[in-house]
C-alpha cells in the first residue's frame, strides 16, 4: 500500500518537474523567435534612423547677381566663354555680399566652404535655364556643404556634431538661421545624379540605372532559358543517366557562392572573350548564371503542380506533345513560373559580390544610358559609399540601402500576391 | 553593319520567312481541298521556314561575335614587325590595348611609332572586312535557308515533327547550359590555379601559415618566402563561420520546432514570413550592419568591461552572419520536421509524453539527418559569404582562434586581389583563383554531401 503511494508521489513528483521542463522548452522557442524578429526589427530601426535624413538637404538662401562681369563672360551662346567662365564666382561674391565683415583668406576660404563645391555650376545651369537672369539678381536656395549639412542636421537634432567646422563657420550658420536664410529642403540631387566624390552632390540615378539595364538583360536572358530548361527536365527528358547529371548539375550551381560566377564571369568573359569591363552586359551574364537555377527550380514546381489529367485530356484530344505542353501546360503554370522569376530577380537585384569581380565597381559619374556603357548597381553603390570616410555618406548609404530594400520589398509582396492571386489549387 | 542591326534584319528576315512558308503552304492546300489535306497546320509551315532561314545564321552571328575579336588581335599582332612583338602576355595586353585605342582614335596618332600606326590601321581595315562578311554571310546563310524551306513545303512534309525536333534539341540545350556553367566554373578556376601552382608550390599554399600576398610583387619573392600560406585564411573563415553556425542554429532549430510544433495557425502565419524577411535582405545591407552599428557597438561593450574587441572582430561579422543565416535553417528546419509523419508523434503522446519529450526524443531524431543536411548547407553558404565579410571582417591574415580578434578570410582576399589594378598573370591575381578554387571544393562537397542526405531523408518518409 505504502509502496504505490510512494510511486504516485514519485510520479506527481516527476511530473512537475517534466511539466516545468515542457514550459522551459516552449520558452525557448519563444525566446528564439524573439530573438529574430527583433534582429529584423533592430536592423530596419538602425536603417531608417541613420538614412531618414539624407531625403533632405541643407539649403541656404543668398541673393545671386548673375552679373556678367563676375562670371567673366558676354555672350551666353559662346560655348568656349561658357567653359572659361569663372561660375564659382557667383556663390562666392553673393557669399560674401552676405557677409561683408569677412576678411583675410582663410576666413574667406571658410566662408566659401559653406556651399557645396559644385554650387556654381547648378547656378550656371540655372542661368542657361533662363538666359534672361543675366545681369539680374535673385533669391535663391543654393546647396549647403556637406559638413554644414551633417552639422545642422546633428544641431536641429539639438545633438550638434560641429567636429569638421570652425568656430566662425558655426556663427555664421547661427545667423543664417536666425534670419530663417538656412533651412532643410528635399534633397532632389539624391534621386537626379549619378556618384559624386562630394556626398552634397552624390546620388543614385546612375546606379539605380546601372541595376535596371542590368536586370533588364539578366531576365530577358535567365526566364526563357530557366523556363525551357525547366519544361525539358519536367516534360521530355528520358530517365537517364545525363538528365540526372543535368539535375545534379543544377542543384549544386544553386548552393555554388556567388562570388565563384564572379570569378567565372571574370576569367571566360573578360579574359576570354574580351567583353568590356564595367558594362551592364557582363553583370547581366554573370547574374543571368547566377539566377538561373533558382528560376529552374521554381519553374518545375510550377510545371508538376499542372494535374496529369490536364495533360492526358490534351493529349486525347489529339494534340501532340508540344502542343500539350505550349498550349495547357505552360499558360496554367505561368503565374508559379512569373513568381520564381520574380524572386531571382529580386536576388539578382541584392547580390553584389560577383560584380565586385567584373569591375562593376567603378567610380563612375555619368549616368549609364546603354548596356554598353561603364556602370555599376545599387548594392555596389552602396558597398563604395560605405567605404567613403566622409561621415555624410553614412547617411547617404542608409538612404540608398533604403531605396533598394523598397524595391526588393516591392517585387518580393507582388511575388506573393502573385502567388495567391493567379495561382490555382486543383 | 552592327551586330544588332544584323539581328533585327535576321529577326524580321524570319518573320517574313514565317509568312512566306504559312501562305505557300496554304496555297498549296487550296487546290487540295482545304487545310485539311496538309500534313500539319500551316503555322508549322511557317515556322519550319523561320527557323531554317533565322536559327543557322543566329547561331553563325553569335560564334563570330565571341571569336572576331581574338582572332583579329591576333592577326594583328602576328603582323607586327619582331622587334615590338610581345614577349609576355602583360606587354602582349598593354600592347593590345594601345594598338586598339589607337584603332578607335581614343589615342592621338601624333608620337606614336609608323609600325604601330600601320597596325592601328591594319586593324581597322580588319574590323571592317570582318562586319562585312558578317553580314554577307548571314545574309546569304538566310536566304538559302528560307529558300530551301519554302522548296520543300508540300502537302505530304511533315513539319510539325520537323519543327518539334528542333525546339526539343533547343530545350536540351537550355537544360546543358547548367552543365557548361559549372564546366565552366571548373575550367576556369582551375586553369588559373594551375598556373599559379607552377610559381608557387601546392604544398606551400595549402599547408604554410603565412599570408602575404603584398610582398610578392617582386620577384624574387615569389614562391619562394612562402608568402602565399592559405592556412589562416582557412582558419579565419571557419572561426567567422563558426560563430555564425553558434548564433543560428539554436535560434533557427528552436523558431523552427516552436513554428512547427507549438505556434497557433495566426502566430505562425505571422511570424515565418517575418523571419523570411531576413533571408531577403541583401549581404552589402548585412555589412554595413555590420561595420557600422554591431562592431563599435561590441567594441564599446567589450571597452566598459574591460575587453579589448577589435573593431573589426570576427565576433561581429560571424554574428550578423548568424542572422542573416537564421531563416535558412529555421525553414529548412521547419521542412523536415512538419515531414515527420504525425503517427510518430501520437504514439509518443499516447506513451505519456509530454510535447517536448516528444520533440526531443522522437521529432527530433527522426528529422536529424534533414537537420544535419539543412545546417552542412548553412555552413556552406556561410563560407562562401562575401559581403559581410568584406566589410566587417579585417585584412590582415592572423592565425588566431580568438573571434575578439579581427580575422580575414578566403572571400575577403579574393575580393581584395582581385579589385585592384594588377595585371592579370601576376602571381597576387592567380592566388585569388587558387583560393576561389579551394573555396568551390569545399562548398561542392558539403553541398554534395547535404543534397545527398535531405534527398534520402525525403524518400524515407514519403
């Protein structure tokens, strides 16, 4: 008797023991997807405070006179004066009608260094625009220096980083702003240039050119490809020793890091075959390997998700295989097919350490207009401005990491509505 | 004539070859008493035609594309006279590359030698004839083609077997292209490797303990002082893969068991594709993460308690590696274990289990070969992770197992040697093929070795 209670309280015993174990267990679980939704979160958190600010820009207002004789030119339509005149001249005087008390060179120097280096040609643009300026004077917001940038950016903030300006630098930006001459504005040189050595003056439209051309090509070569590929293997290839080879093949080249199509883009196009460094063309082919056993692998799913009745009924009918195939087949396995296809893209679109072998990694500032001409992508603008030491392309990289999560954002959701929306369940 | 003017006539050529065979077709079935009376439908006409007049001088226009240029250089510079002929392949490039600015008139002619002008020109006239006959040719191969096609249209050609031929031998070669890709992977990496084996011992690479590539610029260095040792290289990258592999497999196994196993429908559906997010994010995002906000942050950690992390410690990039691998293992985790037949899982319960004894001793064992699979994969990947690296892990190659420390590793000096603006036989860029090759090897077997386990596994049970 004694005995079996004695068991009953060993066994009560145990069981809260194992019930607490079972609860520690699920805590674990608990704690361990925490843990990685709060990477996600940490990370976009640290993304967006850092590149928040690049949208916007650091203008300050000064009244320009685009007098011709600071300029040093008489005639607008005479390009060799164009490219002789002296346009800097015209920030600086309005600079320094601004504040008349500067004197001596260095504090000259300084005071030339609260506009971006390149403000004189957005005001000889700005004249060519509108000839009619000449000799005229107006207000105008001109483009801040990129350190006057960071630090008025930091002091709005009311935590100022004033380690890259001068004493005197600081009290001129304190008057501007008290007469409200110094205000943020949307920062368009982002969006409308290609790369810059000036952070002020840097932006991403020729990366962001650079990535279309490039994926352009990578997906008018990778989806007929992968998809026939996909069709051969799923619908015609004999069970044989070389198809399983083939799929092996594929399987692998899947898993192979991407930094190897690197080395073969760079050993058999530009080596072999002389293509051109730099050019969309090499990254698309590079890429265009890359994506395609992804793109296969997605398609064949697609392909086995058709039911055989599908296929027999075709074939019953009379029609011959291809024709089976090009006319049921295909058109009910497209949507399974575009979403693969999408999600290569969208890899392709992210990956930037085989075009780190091609040369893609240039600096480059004309913005690439052919498949021909030198380019590079977003990730690998990225990766260069995050090797600037400049502290204001910090925020530049996290704007332009910004831009790229949106689009992967963007072609990842429309993969899945895809899915959700085209795909049929039989 | 360009190149895609030629394709855009080819191109149009075969359209009008498409219509030609489709009406004479038609025409010949009228008489007959409809289409009916043809073997095939008259698009098949059309498009036997098409094919016969476009697909030979395609694939005419694409060979010569890859092989005009070689063959012309070489031309070029068989011609020259012997006293500029290069003696090495960088003078034979360097010299190349003049020869064609030249040709281009990027160059200005003014000071340049008579020899080399003459070859400039020499070039030029060889440009031209080659686009011409391109043309010629092409021209010539589709007209024969479309004629020959649209001869042997009657009522009893079989066509559209004919065509399926060729489409079925086209899809064949869409399927081979994988084959050629890792040919070529393995051909090139290989043929650099070799070359560099050649000044530098196999032995001395794989097996020294000295990395450093930089003093091989001169000569007398190479292949002698042993600069090219590999192993802390091979060190670093398993000590970075190492502490991701300690980040993400608990985290990845324990989500994906508690996905699987625990979660309600709601949390699950949530959860994963918000865990998936992290599979998506790009490696140059993972790196600036990394260099930016996780090491000066651990560099900060470890200075107020007292500990001396680098600022580019391998603690940072294997860690953000680690996330970054997390969704990888947690759904391939997550696979294998929702393949557990529930069978297994009732019995246990049925025994008096509890759920995590069950996961523990039943799921978990059944699922461990897939496990293992899916983990040597993620080790694979996080070996051949570039990016982060790149950006958060050092340059120096140090023999060190202390992950405080800034390590390199293989990725890393593949992309220093070969960013920079070597010449393309020197030593420091063949060492980069060298390690590219060691770098397939490994990740060829783990994935070979993995594939091979998840695929056994799957048939166990289905």
């Amino acid at each position: 008797m004694s005995k079996s209670v004695d068991n009953l309280a060993k066994i009560k015993h145990s069981l809260t023991r194992r019930n607490r174990a079972e609860a520690r267990f699920r805590w674990y679980g608990r704690i361990a997807i925490f843990i990685g939704l709060s990477a996600v979160a940490v990370l976009f958190v640290d993304i967006i405070s850092k590149g928040h600010g690049a949208f916007q820009a650091t203008y300050i207002n000064l009244d320009v006179s685009y007098n011709q004789d600071i300029i040093g030119i008489d005639n607008l339509m005479d390009s060799t004066q164009l490219v002789a005149g002296d346009w800097q001249a015209l920030s600086k005087t309005a600079l320094r009608t601004k504040f008349p008390q500067v004197s001596g060179r260095s504090d000259k120097r300084e005071l030339n260094n609260l506009l971006s280096s390149g403000a004189g040609f957005d005001l000889k643009d700005r004249l060519m625009a509108k000839p009619l300026l000449l000799n005229e004077t107006e207000s105008i917001w001109i483009l801040a220096d990129d350190d006057i940038d960071t630090y008025y950016k930091s002091w709005l903030d009311g935590d100022a980083y004033a380690a890259r300006l001068s004493e005197k630098q600081i009290g001129w930006i304190d008057e501007l702003h008290q007469q409200d001459l110094i205000r943020l504005q949307l920062n368009t040189n982002l969006f409308t240039r290609g790369d810059s050595r000036e952070p002020e003056q840097a932006g991403i439209l020729g990366a962001v050119m650079g990535s279309i051309l490039t994926l352009v090509l990578t997906l008018l070569l990778s989806f007929p490809i992968g998809v026939s590929a996909a069709i051969y293997l799923e619908e015609f290839a004999p069970k044989n020793k070389w198809t399983d080879f083939i799929e092996v093949n594929i399987n692998n080249l899947a898993a192979v890091p991407s930094i190897i199509f690197g080395l073969l883009g760079l050993a058999i196009f530009i080596n072999f075959f002389h293509v051109p460094r730099s050019v969309p063309i090499v990254g698309g082919l590079v890429l265009t390997l890359m994506i395609l056993p992804t793109i296969i692998i997605t398609s064949r799913a697609a392909i086995k998700s058709v039911p055989p009745s599908i296929r027999e009924a075709a074939l019953g009918m009379g029609a011959s295989k291809y024709q089976m195939v090009l006319h049921h087949v295909l058109p009910l396995a497209l949507p399974g097919m575009l979403t693969g296809a999408i999600i290569g893209m969208a890899q392709a679109l992210g990956e930037t350490a085989p075009l780190l072998m091609i040369g893609m990694v240039a600096f480059i500032v004309d913005i690439p207009g052919s498949f021909t001409d030198p380019a590079t992508v977003l990730p690998v603008q990225i990766f260069l401005w995050a090797d600037s030491p400049e502290r204001a392309f910090i925020e530049k990289t996290s704007a332009a990491i910004m831009v790229l999560l949106t689009f992967l954002i963007i072609m990842n959701t429309s993969a899945v509505w895809l899915r959700k929306r085209l795909e049929r369940h039989w | 004539m360009q190149a895609t003017n030629i394709l855009i006539l080819l191109l149009s050529l075969g359209a009008v070859a498409f219509y030609l065979g489709r009406s004479r077709s038609l025409a010949i079935a009228a008489p007959l008493g409809g289409i009916r009376k043809l073997h095939s439908l008259p698009s098949y006409y059309g498009m036997h035609t098409a094919l016969w007049c476009g697909l030979p001088s395609l694939v005419l226009l694409g060979l010569w594309l890859m092989f005009d240029q070689p063959v012309i250089n070489s031309v070029v510079i068989s011609s020259l006279a012997a006293d500029i002929t290069p003696i090495d392949t960088a003078s034979y490039n360097l010299l190349l590359n003049k020869i064609d600015n030249l040709a281009q008139g990027i160059l200005p002619r003014k000071g340049q030698s008579d020899s080399l002008i003459a070859a400039a020109d020499h070039m030029v006239s060889l440009k031209q004839i080659s686009r011409w006959s391109l043309t010629a040719l092409s021209l010539a191969l589709s007209t024969t083609g479309l004629f020959w096609a649209w001869r042997k249209i009657g009522s009893e050609f079989r066509a559209r077997p004919a065509v399926e031929k060729v489409i079925q031998n086209l899809l064949l070669a869409c399927a081979c292209l994988a084959i050629f890709t890792t040919l070529g992977i393995v051909l090139s990496v290989l043929f650099e490797s070799i070359q560099f084996f050649r000044s530098v011992p196999i032995y001395d690479f794989v097996f020294g303990l000295d990395w450093s590539p930089q003093t091989a610029i001169r000569e007398d260095q190479v292949g002698s002082s042993g600069s090219f040792g590999a192993v802390p290289l091979f060190v670093g990258t398993l000590l970075v893969s190492a502490v991701a592999m300690f980040i993400a497999v608990p985290i990845g196994l324990m989500s994906a068991i508690y996905l699987a196993e625990y979660a309600s429908k709601n949390v699950r559906s949530v959860a994963k594709p918000a865990l998936e997010v992290l599979a998506g994010i790009p490696t140059v995002v993972y790196g600036f993460f990394a260099a930016l906000t996780v090491a000066p942050f651990l560099r900060d950690l470890g200075a107020s308690v007292g500990l001396s992390i680098s600022s580019e410690s391998a603690l940072a990039a294997g860690g953000v590696m680690g996330i970054m691998i997390i969704p990888f293992i947690s759904s391939l985790a997550d696979d294998v274990i929702t393949a557990v037949p529930q069978s297994m899982r009732d019995g246990s319960l049925a025994m008096g289990a509890t759920r995590s004894e069950t996961v523990r001793r039943v799921v978990i064992p059944a699922a461990l070969p897939g496990i293992v699979g899916g983990i040597m994969l993620a080790v694979s990947r996080a070996i051949g992770e570039t990016m982060i690296v790149v950006m958060a892990a050092g340059m120096a190659a140090k023999l060190t197992a202390n992950p405080l420390e800034s390590v390199t590793t293989v990725t890393v000096q593949i992309v220093t040697l070969l960013t920079g603006d070597q010449e393309f036989d020197s030593p420091k860029t063949l060492a980069a093929f060298a390690l590219g090759l060691m770098l397939f090897i490994v990740t060829l077997l783990l994935n070979i070795f993995a594939l091979h386990i998840v695929k056994k596994y799957r048939e166990q049970y289905e």
